[in-house]
C-alpha cells in the first residue's frame, strides 16, 4: 500500500518548526505523526485557551501541557475523525484541574487585566474621541460581566459564540447534559447584558 | 427606521471590530424592545470575538511541539537504560534480528549485522531518491526512525538540515522509505537510520557516493510515484 507523506521534522530549539514539502512516498506511512497532527491544531487550540484564561502565557502552558498529555496517543489521534473537539475535551478537563490546583474561585477572569482586554477592543474605533470614550464605558462594562461569569458559563459562551460549536458537542467538551450547556448559555448571556444600555450609542460587532 | 433596517445596519461588520451605533439606530433601540434585545446580544458576541482576536505569540509552535518531542525522547531513553538493566539484551536481537536495512535494488544484500555497511552511489549535485527498505518480523505499531545524514549530503528542500526523526508503524515484511537525497561532493557521506521500537534500538550505516553520470540505480525526483 502506497500513500503520499511529508515528514514532519522534530523541531530543534533555535530553528522554528517547519514541514518537510517533499512529496514522499513511504509505503508504511499509514499513519501521520504526532507533529503533522498536533502543528495545525496548535494556534486554534491557543486561541481557545487564551478565551479560557485571558492570558497569553496561561494559555501557551495549557497547550503545551495538552501536547504533553496527547503525545503518546498518535494512535488513537490518528484514529479520530474530529480532532479538534477531541482535543479541546481534554484541555478542558486540564483547565479545570489547574483551577482546582490553585484552588481558585469559579470565578474565571478574577485576575483579569482589564487593558489587556481593552486593548482587544480598540480594533477600529476611529478618531472620534466621543467614540472613544464610549467604547473605553461599555468595555468596561462588558469586562466587570466577564469577571461575574463563572468559568462553566465563559467556557460555554465562548465555544457557542465564537468557536461555534454545537450545544451537543459543548456538553461532550464539558461531561455535562445538553440542558445544563443551554442553562450555562442562558445565564452567561444574562450577565453579560447586565447594564447594557443604548446610551452607549456603540455597537461591538460580531462576525 | 424600522426594524430591518435596525438589523441591516448591524450586519455590515468585522469580526469583532468596534463601530459607533448611528443616532437612528439608538433612537429606534429606545422605542423597540426587540431590538435592544438583538443588540445587546450583538454586543456581547461582538466582545467575545473582540475578546479572542490575540495573535499567538512568536514561535509558539516550535516551543510546544519541541517540549512534546523532548519528551517522547527521555521516555524512550529512560526505557531503553531499564531495559538493558534487566538483561534484556538478547529480547531486543530477536526483536530486530530479522530487520535489515538494504538497497533497494541489491535486495538480496541484506545487511544482517547490528552496524551495516551498504554502499550506494548517487549523481551529484542532483535529487535523487534513494530507497531504504527494513524489513520487519512482525508488524511494529510505533516505531520511531531517525536519518542523519553527512555534512556532504541533504535531503531536499531541507537547506542544509541533515537530520530527521519521525514516528511510523512498520508493516510485518518490507517496508520501504524514498529518501530524496542531495549529494555534493564525489567523497560522498554516511548515512546513518535508527529503528527504535519501545525499549529497542538498531543502527544502521550505509554510504553514499557522489557519482559524476547519473546512474540507472537512481530515480530523479520528478518521478515521484514509484
Ligand atoms: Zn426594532
């Protein structure tokens, strides 16, 4: 059995990582290695983690300990048809041990940095300094709902939201029912309209 | 402005860009329920997307799949030290006493030894592919391979990098690699490939030589589906 393959390289330290282009054929190449798996996983399972954490070296530890944790599963990795989903389940449950570790409160974002997220906000707001000043009210406002989340409910929010994952795919992420993934919702969404007036004369636009 | 409107205005936008909200929008949210009820869930998908858009830091990639290679590195030489303390030497011939490494096209030189030398010869200054073929007894799920290659050799669009390590499964029977190898000089260089399978490991030597007309022996890298 033939099957086309690029090898993937074992990244030294100084050099950055990189893929081998060469079309190879190596005929006992049934299965892709774990960096040809894991390399394009990584930014997206990043992003995620930073939406858990807000916090960009929080977010790096988390994958590096996922890739630590998954890198002697080539295997079943290679196995799985959604890898993503698979991946983000088990972060997940890294994410909730290291809250427990720390014996942190259920409240995700309490050491949230809030410039770090404004500085996320200003993508576009132009010159207007009235603009300004009114994007700066209602991040902070949006960034005070954030910290009364709890990270169940941020989770849940984010992967819904932006990732797009389905209610049933979230509860499979979370070990928990369907219902309890659309009471999370329900909640998060809640508290962060908390205080959302339309005096604030601004949208934040989603996708 | 009616509530269409309300919504068409809304839609033209950039994941998770700030815009400022028009005068009519607002006074049309003030009047209509509905409305400030889609914008405020606007809003807040609009803040978390806003929130996420953070770019990855630099080398994030190579930092993680380093750690991650790293450790499969120590397991396997942890394991292979406990191995050979518990006298599992003579586990690990019979394990790799049937895998041999050989020329593609001398396949009935096979190269029996713990350290084999094999010589092959490649045009110079040309990609070529040479096939390595190990045979296996039995079918081996996770084996780790590695190539290095002399300072005199490399492997194509490598710039240079002469050193490879991959996992692969290894079929029971033949099992062949198509190297697209670079040789510089006419000297020629070693090529030295690793077979570790759990607590075992076999190297193999062979040499390449540079070769002034190209030979029959060698396929040219265009012809990629051998
Ligand atoms: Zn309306």
């Amino acid at each position: 059995m033939k099957r086309a393959f690029s090898f993937a390289l074992t990244p030294s330290p100084i050099t950055s990582h990189f893929y081998l282009s060469v079309s190879t054929i190596i005929s006992f190449m049934h299965k892709k290695t774990f960096e040809e798996l894991f390399a394009p996983q990584i930014k997206p399972l990043f992003k995620v983690a930073y939406q858990w954490t807000l916090n960009s070296q929080d977010a790096e530890d988390l994958v590096q300990e996922l890739a630590l944790r998954v890198v002697d599963r080539v295997d079943e990795m290679n196995a799985i048809e959604k890898l993503r989903p698979w991946l983000v389940k088990i972060m997940y449950r890294l994410f909730v041990d290291e809250i427990r570790k720390k014996n942190a409160r259920p409240l995700a974002y309490e050491h949230l940095v809030d410039e770090e997220v404004m500085k996320n906000l200003f993508v576009d707001s132009g010159s207007d300094p009235e603009a300004i000043v009114a994007i700066d009210q209602l991040g902070r406002e949006l960034i005070a709902n954030l910290k009364q989340l709890e990270h169940e409910q941020a989770v849940t929010l984010f992967l819904f939201e932006v990732e797009g994952y389905s209610l049933k795919e979230i509860a499979d992420i979370q070990s928990v029912s369907e219902g309890t993934v659309k009471s999370r919702l329900h909640r998060g969404r809640k508290i962060m309209k908390k205080q959302l007036d339309t005096g604030t004369l601004l949208s934040l636009d989603p996708c | 402005m009616n509530c269409t409107e309300f919504h068409q205005q809304l839609e033209f936008c950039e994941k998770g860009s700030v815009n400022s909200l028009s005068k009519a929008q607002a006074e049309h949210m003030r009047e209509c329920e509905l409305c400030e009820a889609y914008w405020q869930k606007h809003v807040v998908c609009g803040f978390l997307h806003a929130v996420s858009s953070v770019d990855a830091p630099a080398g994030l990639e190579a930092r993680i799949l380093a750690k991650a290679s790293q450790k499969v590195s120590e397991n396997s030489s942890q394991s292979r030290k406990v191995s050979w303390l518990a006298g599992a030497v003579a586990a690990s011939l019979v394990l790799f006493s049937s895998v041999w490494l050989i020329d593609l096209f001398r396949p009935e030189s096979p190269a029996s030894e713990q350290m084999a030398q094999v010589k092959v010869s490649l045009p110079i200054n040309q990609v070529s592919i040479l096939p390595v073929m190990i045979e296996s007894p039995s079918a081996l799920p996770q084996v780790t391979i590695s190539v290095n290659l002399g300072p005199s050799l490399s492997i194509e669009h490598y710039n240079g990098l002469r050193k490879l390590s991959w996992q692969a499964a290894l079929n029971e029977g033949a099992n062949i690699i198509n190297l697209p190898v670079l040789v510089a000089s006419e000297k020629g260089d070693k090529v030295i490939v690793t077979v570790e399978s759990g607590d075992e490991m076999k190297t193999y030597e062979f040499l390449v030589e540079g070769q002034k007309n190209s030979s029959k022996n060698v396929n040219s890298i265009n012809d990629s589906t051998i």
